[in-house]
C-alpha cells in the first residue's frame, strides 16, 4: 500500500522556511497586495518565522508554533484588523506567487489550494468589500 506524501514531507522543514519568506517578499512588493502589507509592521522577519512555525505543523509536521506559544488560535492576532474577501484573495494571491516562485510543482499546489482557501476564509472577519488600510500601531502612535 502506499500513502501519499504530506505537504511538510515533500517540502521538509528548510523548504517550508523558504516558502514563508518567499510570501512575505512577494506581500512587500506586489502592488495588489498593498491593503494586507499595510496590516503588517515595517519588519516582516517575525512574521517569516511565526508563518514558518504555523506551516510546519499545519502542513504535517511538528507543531513549533504550538510548542512556542503555547496556542494555534488563529483568529485573535487578527482581531483587529479589518479581513474582508478582498484581504483574503490578496493573501491567497501572495501564497499563490510565492509557490509558483519556489517551483512547488503542480501536486503540492493543488494539494493545498483548497485548505488554504477553507483557513484564509475562517480567519476573513467581515463580509463586505474592503478596508481600509490600516495598522494599530500605527494608529496608536497618532
Ligand atoms: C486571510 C487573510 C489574512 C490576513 C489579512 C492576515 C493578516 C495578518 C496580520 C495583520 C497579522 C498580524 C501581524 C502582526 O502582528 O504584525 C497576522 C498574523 C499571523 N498570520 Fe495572518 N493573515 C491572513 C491569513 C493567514 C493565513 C491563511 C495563515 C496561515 C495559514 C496566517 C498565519 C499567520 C500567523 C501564524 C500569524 C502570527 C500570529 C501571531 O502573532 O502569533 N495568516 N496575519
């Protein structure tokens, strides 16, 4: 019998790094994406490696976001923002790019759109068309 691969399997831990950092490049720089970079601080190397943590066990493998934080709840770092569809099809486009850029194949690809559609639509919290772009620390600082 054989059993098909899981994602962290095909993509093994330092690929999976590639990957995050990879999206968060393609989030910096693509002007479609402008409204979910404005979300994130200046800084995006925390959020490389918390995404990382996250993929590695939502994709198979050991859970270091879990064992980090002690929690997966993905809902409330967010609570702030405003994640409309619009939000969500950007993040879905930057992890889109980011796989055809890391040459993921078509496999994996398909392997993951679905799921990552079903967590970016759990985690969108508004119905409507857009927002604005904002940052709390940012707003807080004025
Ligand atoms: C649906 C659209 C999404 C938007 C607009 C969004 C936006 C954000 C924002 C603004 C933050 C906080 C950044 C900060 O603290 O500076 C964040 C954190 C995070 N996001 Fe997303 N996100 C989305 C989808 C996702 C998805 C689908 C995943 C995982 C598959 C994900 C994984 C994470 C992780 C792991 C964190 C770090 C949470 C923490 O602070 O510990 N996000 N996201």
């Amino acid at each position: 019998m054989t059993s098909a691969k899981t994602p962290y399997q095909i993509l093994g831990e330092d690929g999976i790094r590639v990957l995050t950092s990879t999206f968060y490049d393609v989030m910096d720089t693509l002007p479609e994406a402008k409204a979910l970079r404005a979300m994130h601080t200046k800084d995006l190397s925390p959020m490389k490696e918390k995404l990382a943590e996250y993929l590695t066990g939502w994709m198979g493998g050991p859970p270091l976001y879990a064992y980090r934080y002690g929690t997966v709840c993905m809902t409330s770092p967010r609570e702030p923002y405003h994640i409309g569809p619009e939000e969500r099809d950007q993040w879905l486009l930057c992890m889109d790019k980011a796989l055809v850029e890391i040459e993921a194949g078509e496999e994996l690809t398909q392997m993951l759109k679905e799921p990552l559609f079903r967590i970016a639509d759990a985690i969108r919290n508004r119905e409507g068309p857009s927002a604005r772009a904002s940052n709390p620390d940012i707003l807080a600082s004025h």
